[in-house]
C-alpha cells in the first residue's frame, strides 16, 4: 500500500528477478575406439589429399595410430594377427571412398580394442621379473616385491622386511638351475672343468651339480675330491715342468698327516735322479696353493701307477 495524497493505493509488488546461474558445459568422455577412430580416420584423409595413399599404406598408418600413448596394449603375435586381419579390410579401400575409409577407420579401432590386454599390478609380474641376471631389472624386482606385499604389511618397516624376503626368494626361485657351492679357488672347480672363479649355475640335470653338492656337504668326500683335484696329471705336469714330468708323478699324500707327497717313477733310474732333484720338486709342488703346507716327498718305483695303468 502506497500513501499518494491521503489516499491508499494498491501496488502491484514487483519481483525481482532471480540470478541464473549458467553450469559450465560439460564434455561427454569420449569411448577409446571413438578417439582411436578419430585419429586413423584423420591420418587416412590426410594421405588421400597428398595423393599417397595405398591399402597396404592404410594398414601401416592404422597401426601407427593404434601404437599412440594411450592406445590398445597389444601382444606381439595379437599385433601380427590384427596386422592379417586389416590387410583383408584394406581391399575395400580400392578406390579409396569416403565411406570405405571411414568403415576401415572404425573397424580398425574397434578390432585394435578387442586385442586390448589391460596393464597388470607390478605385484602380479613379479615371477616374470623374478629372473634379474637374464632381464637385468632389479628396480623391476624390488618394485614388484612391494607391491605384493603392501597388503600385508604392518607398518613401513614390516614392508621393506617383506618386500627384499620375497625379493630374493622369488629372484632364486625364477633363476634357472641351481648355484654351484664352491668357493673361488676350490680345486674341485678344475676337476668338473668349471671356471675357477665367479658364481657358477648349473641345470639340475647337471652331475657337476650334485658332485659339488656332495663335496661340500661330506667333509670326507669333499676332501678326496679335492685330493684328486690337486694331483690330476694336467695340473702336476704344468707344476712340475717338462723336465720333471717326464720322470715322476706325483699321486698323492705319503703319511696321514699329508704332510708328504708320494712321487712314483717308472724305473729305478728315474727314481735315482728324481732324489737328486728332490729340492726342486719339492719347490714346484709348494708353489701350488693346496699343497703350501708339505714339507718333504716320497719317492718310489711303481712303473703302472706312473703310467695310470
């Protein structure tokens, strides 16, 4: 009511309008194939228009496209299967319509997608990674540890406990074959012709295997091993030199203490100069690691054991 010269007058009340607020416009996400579809339909025109284009170019091209970041993961035989497959579409584009480039364009996109291998957790590759001296890849390894073991887990520290356990135990699992427990140096390394040194892995089928196993788990048998190692003919004949090979051979230990070495001659001639070079041979056979320790050789005449017969 308004009071215009002593009179009261209805108003009509005037509202006033409301502020519209305008929502931002929203795009809708586009379906991968979509966008795949897209970017090969696009790189097929653009050939057409440069004048150079070819069905097997076409395939090549839709490949590229599919290979993009954020395209398909695709196998290597899924690739050369979808390769196969868009050779046998890429007859339609001759000559090359717009309506045949658009349904290779589609097709291309649709199949490259259903050959999609999604990504797994690195935790679910560990088997795979599992192999480092082969792949090289310890991050890989270590990544793939933590991962399965996240869950598990307590607290940080219980996860990098878990994380090298399960590290090393699947790194040994996945490995092929098993460790040679021999150490550098080891005479036995000779007698299975294996290297002298370094790590050394053997197929479980391999004797060698078994034979290193054995010595290192028998301190007896290891030792005989080790024994023969030490006095096969090639390792005396290289200690003692051509000279004194000719005439002696050492066979082995002469006393219980090993302290002495038993040298055999085929004659008693042999075994006469043999004595006067006992000083010699006694400095060649020393200068050998395993048998530093002796002090002194025996000589006798045994013509078969100097032959091996």
């Amino acid at each position: 009511m308004v009071d215009v010269g002593g009179r009261r007058r209805a108003t009509t009340s005037q509202k006033t309008p409301k502020a519209t607020t305008t929502r931002p416009f929203r795009r809708q996400p586009v379906e991968p194939a979509a966008a795949t579809q897209t970017l090969i339909l696009r790189a097929l025109k653009r050939r057409v228009d440069l004048g150079r284009f070819a069905p097997e170019d076409a395939v090549d091209e839709a490949l590229l496209q599919l290979s993009r970041p954020g395209g398909p993961r695709l196998a290597d035989d899924d690739r050369a299967r979808l390769r196969a497959t868009l050779l046998t579409l890429a007859r339609s584009l001759t000559p090359p319509s717009a309506k045949a480039i658009y349904a290779f364009a589609k097709d291309a996109a649709k199949l490259g997608w259903q050959l999609h291998r999604a990504g797994r957790s690195p935790g679910a590759t560990i088997r795979e990674r599992a192999d480092v001296e082969r792949s090289g890849d310890m991050r890989a390894l270590a990544e793939a540890a933590v991962y399965r073991e996240l869950l598990h887990a307590r607290d940080d520290e219980d996860l990098i406990r878990r994380a090298v356990t399960r590290a090393l135990g699947e790194r040994r699992r996945g490995a092929p074959g098993r460790v040679v427990p021999l150490e550098n140096g080891d005479p036995v390394r000779d007698l299975l012709d294996l290297p002298s040194s370094g790590r050394v892995r053997l197929p479980r089928g391999d004797v060698r295997g078994a034979i290193a196993h054995a010595a290192r788990n028998d301190a007896n048998l290891g030792g005989l091993l080790r024994q023969v190692a030490v006095f096969a003919k090639p390792v005396m004949d290289e200690a003692l030199g051509e000279e004194l090979s000719v005439l002696c051979r050492p066979v082995g230990f002469a006393d219980a203490r090993y302290s002495k070495v038993l040298v055999v001659t085929a004659s008693s001639v042999a075994a006469q100069e043999t004595q006067l070079r006992a000083r010699e041979l006694l400095y060649r056979l020393q200068r050998l690691p395993a048998l530093a320790h002796i002090s002194g050789v025996r000589v006798v005449v045994d013509r078969r054991a100097f032959l091996g017969t």
